[in-house]
C-alpha cells in the first residue's frame, strides 16, 4: 500500500511538473524559440550573397534596359547624312550588305545578350536563397541535435548520480566493495564529463549559427523546436521530379537560352547571303555553328547528369522516410518495454534503476526520431529546391 502511495505521488509530482513546463514553454517570447522555418529566413535574410544577387539583378535589369532602348534608335539599312535645304529632302546614305548584318547584330543580337545577363542574374537571386536555405537547414539539424544533447546528457549525469548515491548507501551497509563504489563513482564523473562536452558542442554550434543568422555570438535560443510532419512520401513521382528538374534547373535554361542566342546570332549572319562572300563574317559563322553543336552535347550531358542526380536524391528521401518510420516502430516497442518493466515496478520485482535506464532509453529513442524526421525533411526541401532553379543536390 505505500508503495502505491507512493508511486502515485511520483505520477502526480510528474503530472504537474510536466504541466508547468508546457506553460513555461507556451508563455515563452517566440523570439527565444528557433524552429527551421525561422533558421532558414534569418540565414537567408543575413546572407551577403543574396544582397549582392538582389543588388546584381537591378543592374542588369538597368542595363538591360538601357541598351534596349539605344537598339530602338539603330536603322540597319542606312544612315542620315545630311538634309538638303535647296529640296527639303532627307539625304542618306545606304549601308553594304556585310554592314547592315553588322547593324542587325547591334541592334537585334546585342539586346537580347543584355536580356540573358538580366534573366541569369534574376535566377542567380533564388539559386543563392535555395543555397542558404540548404545551408540554414544542415545548421539547424546541427542546433537541435546538439540542444537536445544536452537535454539527454543532463538526464543521464542525474541518473548517474542518482545511481551513485543508491551505491554509496549500499556501501555504507556493508553490500558492496570499495571498488564497487568506485565504479560507480567512475561512471558518474564519465556522465557528467558527457554532459560538459555536450554544452561545449551546443556552445560551438550555437556560435556558428548565430554568425551565419547575423545575431549576436553570445545569444542564445531558449528551445530549439521539435519539428513534426505526417509526410511519409513524396508528392510527386520519381519521372515527374526528374522532368521538373529538366525543365526548371538554371544549368539546362542557360544552355538551352545561349543555343537560341547563337542560332538568332546565325541566322543575322546570313543577311543576304553575307556569310557567303565576306571572309570575316564567314570564319564568325563557322565558329558559331560549331559553338553551337558544343552548346548541344554540353546540354545533352548536363540533362543526363541532372536526371541522374535527381534519381539519386529521389531514392535517398524515400530510404529518409523508411529509416523515420523503423525509428517510430523501434520507439513504439521501447514504449512497450517501459510499461512492462513499470508493472515489474509496480510490483516491486525490480529496482528503481532498471525503469530509470529503460525511461533514458526512450528519451534517447525519441530524440533518434526526431532526427529521422528532420533528416528526411530537410532531404524533402533539398529536393524540391533541387527541381526547381536549383542548385543541384
């Protein structure tokens, strides 16, 4: 009967405990709490990189615009030389064929170069923010494993301790040896050195995160959020990831746009049969057929690397999925364990020591999960990034 007494006022102790820590972290300024959306948007919101994008892009785009409207002014066909007052009439003077493909380039060919400058830098500015986020997740992942390192390595040192002090009672009493006790005592400095390295590594990785995310070095999150997802699959099949790839990725859209910009520069060389008579002009059309049929097999190698770089991505996140999933059935079973081994308890079959090993077991089964998840998570992101503009995975 006092042992009922009391392991129920261990249930209610922990009950309320339990209770009042959900209310601290509930009433907590969610500026002291990090989860991996608001990782990602401070590291990309501090990223040089993505100013300098942003920046690069309005240039561009400025200058794009610039020469587009010098273009506008170009007559390729002849030039106002002067206007004859005797007759009022517009004197001009007609431009040679090899001239006017020369005035068709500066002004139809030379525009659309500037476009390709501006439509490359306005990709350059989301392939920098997908590469932030791909650096803010792998970071956070870091943060959380080591907070919640920390949390297990406190846990196990109290255990140690707790353990320790059983011994030490033993001792006294005679049941136990010297080395016995020593033992024990060995095991509760090895806890406890555990857990001071464990602060160390959160400290470290704290720091790097601060540095990359533009808060100051010595700030520090109160709770690193537990991420959680009922996604177990993918939204879309491995063949249409691997045409979005084909389609979206920066690589295939720049080759792709250089090809068209090389057949629009050919087709300007054969203004009236230009490229046939005029040596300069013919050596540039020879050249620029042959960059283009080199343009051609780089694309068609680029398009196989990519496929086959999303096909590998696709098949990681799906064994993501499947180690989250074993982890969910391996803690499940732990689970189990811990409610046979509290009835042993309960029934006073087994010691306090056993249940406390078994529940920091758990703990550390539920931490290992947790992993899984944000482990196939980020993997999910990278993906979809990855088939998008980019960057590769």
């Amino acid at each position: 009967m006092r042992r009922k007494i009391l392991l129920l006022s261990i249930i209610m102790s922990s009950f309320f405990l339990s209770t009042a820590a959900l209310k601290s972290q509930a009433a907590l300024d969610p500026d002291v709490i990090l989860n991996r959306q608001k990782a990602v948007a401070l590291v990309k919101g501090n990223s040089a990189s993505v100013r300098d994008a942003v920046h690069n892009e309005k240039i561009a785009h400025k200058n794009y615009e610039s020469q587009l409207a010098k273009s506008k002014t170009i007559n390729t066909e002849k030039v106002l030389v002067y206007h004859n007052e005797y007759t009022d009439e517009d004197v001009f003077y007609y431009y040679e064929p090899e001239m006017q493909m020369q005035m068709r380039l500066l002004k139809e060919l030379t525009p659309e170069r500037m476009k390709h400058a501006w439509e490359i830098s306005k990709i350059s500015v989301t392939i920098n923010e997908n590469i932030m986020a791909n650096t803010a997740d792998s970071l956070f992942l870091g943060l959380y494993g080591a907070y919640q390192n920390v949390l297990l390595s406190e846990k196990s040192y109290e255990l140690a301790k707790k353990a320790y002090e059983r011994e030490k009672i033993r001792y006294d009493n005679g049941l136990i040896t010297e080395l016995d006790l020593k033992s024990s005592f060995l095991d509760m400095k090895e806890s406890e050195n555990g857990f001071v390295k464990a602060e160390r590594n959160y400290e470290n990785s704290h720091r790097q995160f601060n540095r990359l995310s533009g808060l100051p070095v010595d700030y520090r999150f109160l709770l690193i959020g537990t991420p959680w997802s009922n996604n177990n699959k993918i939204a879309l099949s491995e063949d249409e990831a691997v045409a979005n790839a084909l389609a979206n990725r920066m690589e295939i859209w720049d080759l792709q746009r250089q090809i068209r910009l090389i057949m629009q520069q050919i087709e300007i060389y054969r203004h009236k049969d230009v490229h046939r008579f005029h040596k300069n002009t013919k050596e540039n059309f020879d050249k620029a057929i042959e960059q283009m049929e080199e343009l051609k097999i780089k694309l068609l190698d680029t398009e196989y690397k990519i496929e086959k770089e999303i096909r590998q991505a696709y098949k990681e996140l799906e064994i993501s999925y499947l180690d989250l999933e074993m982890n969910k059935q391996k803690l499940l079973k732990q689970k189990n364990q811990l409610d046979n081994i509290t009835n042993q308890y309960n029934e006073g079959q087994i010691p306090a020591s056993v249940i406390e090993q078994i529940e920091l077991a758990v703990s550390q089964m539920e931490f290992s999960v947790n992993i899984s998840m944000i482990t196939a998570m980020n993997k999910s992101d990278r993906l979809y990034r990855a088939i998008s503009a980019g960057p590769g995975y």
